[in-house]
C-alpha cells in the first residue's frame, strides 16, 4: 500500500504528498527516494556505466543553449562555443551518475533546479556541463575508499558552476567549476566510528593526493573545514585558501 502511495505521488507532482521544505535539497531528497523506488536503478559502478547515463541524455552545442540562458549565465563564446552540454529535464536529475551520486549534485542548486523540482512533469531545462574524466576520477575515489574499509560518506556540494553562479557562490575567478571539471565535497564519517572529524577529511585527502589526481590535477585542502575541492585541469595545483 506504501509503495502503491508513493506510486500516486511520483505521478500527481508530490506536493500533496510531502510537506513543503523550504530548501530545495531537502524537497529534491524526498523526490529522489521515490524515483529510485519507482526506477529501482543500480548504483553506477563502472565508467562504461557512466558513459551510458551520459549517452542518455540529448546533448546540445553551445549555439543550441536558450539564448536567455546563455546571457544569464555568463556563457561567453570564447570560452564555451566549442563546448557540448548535456540536457537535463524532470526526473533525470534524480538519475544516478557516479555511484549513488545523481546527476543533480553535478548541477547548480539555483532557480533552474528550483523551477524543475516544482513541476517535474512539465520537465524544465537545466543545461549540465561536465567533463567525464571528473566522473571517473571520483568513481576511482569512490573504488578506493570502499578497498580499504571505508564508506562514501559525503556530499557533493558544487560539480559544475556557470560563470554567474560561480560568482554568486564566491567561486574563484575562472574556477574549473564553470568548466565542468571539479567538484567540492562536503566529507561527514567516512570512517564509520559516528564521528564527523579532520581523521575522515584526511583519509580522502591522502587517497586524491596519492592515487586519485596526483599530478594530473587541482587539490583545494580548505584546512579549517570538511571540504575539499578536486578537479582534472591536467596538471599540478594545490592550495589552502579560496582566494
Ligand atoms: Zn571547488
């Protein structure tokens, strides 16, 4: 009878069903645990898994983008005319990306997200650019942390940033953010002993430091926090500070 509810609801829109939160997060978790009952989907565990939910969604060039969009990103053809961005609508942001990570922690958590959550069935655009080479490497996180014991204990605070976003969340000038490369996590009890501490920050930190990006990328070690910022620029970067 539960399920049979929570079928209802995934089809008449939810408000009814779920009270109204006030942040978009908590609203889009209780949306997503009914999509993953109404899909069953599969943690994605491979990067031939990534590359299939990637393939499934409609890519666009920049000159395809809603042309409102693009100027209220900050989307300058310099930099973007020769990027692809995948299309996201409705549902799909509930889609699994990387592990149980959904393609809604890749996008910004902006008026667009809003907009979608609030009528899932009329599928409002949200427009994703991501370099799948950031996927891999933290599937390649998410690999090594479950070898040695531990779990995947945090949040995806910001994937991609359009350049007006960017700016709105103190993002660095140019961040790898904007270019779909990087990815802040917020880290809570990777260890599992029910404390939330610098011990959990540290072990993700050694694992991209020593096997995860190396030399091949940027490291944002924020030492007064629990977040650290990772990102496939290609070569080598580290700092303390955001600025
Ligand atoms: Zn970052």
């Amino acid at each position: 009878m539960k399920n049979l509810i929570l079928f209802i609801c995934f089809f008449i829109g939810f408000t009814q069903c779920k009270k109204e939160k006030s942040k978009n997060t908590s609203k889009a978790i209780s949306l997503a645990e009914i999509y993953d009952k109404a899909t069953k989907q599969k943690p994605v565990e491979s990067y031939e898994a990534i590359n299939k939910v990637l393939a499934s969604f409609k890519q666009v060039s920049y000159y395809q983008l809603d042309k409102a969009y693009v100027e209220k990103a900050g989307l300058i053809p310099s930099l973007y005319a020769h990027r692809t961005f995948y299309i996201i609508k409705g549902k799909d942001v509930f889609k699994y990306l990387v592990g149980t990570f959904r393609v809604q922690d890749f996008l910004p958590d902006d008026e667009y997200a809003k907009k979608n959550l609030e009528n899932l069935q009329a599928g409002h655009t949200q427009y994703l650019l991501l370099d799948t080479k950031l996927l891999y490497r933290f599937l390649d996180l998410l690999k090594a942390l479950k070898a040695k014991g531990y779990k995947p204990d945090f949040e995806v605070d910001d994937g991609f940033r359009y350049p007006t976003f960017n700016d709105k969340t103190g993002g660095a000038k140019g961040s790898l953010h904007t270019h779909g490369m990087a990815v802040d996590i917020d880290i809570a009890d990777v260890d599992g002993n029910g404390k939330i501490e610098k011990a959990d920050k540290k072990i993700i930190l050694d694992l991209v430091e020593n096997q995860i990006i190396k030399d091949k990328g940027g490291v944002g070690r924020y030492p007064w926090s629990q977040t650290v910022h990772f990102d496939v620029r290609g070569w080598y970067a580290r700092w303390d500070k955001q600025n």
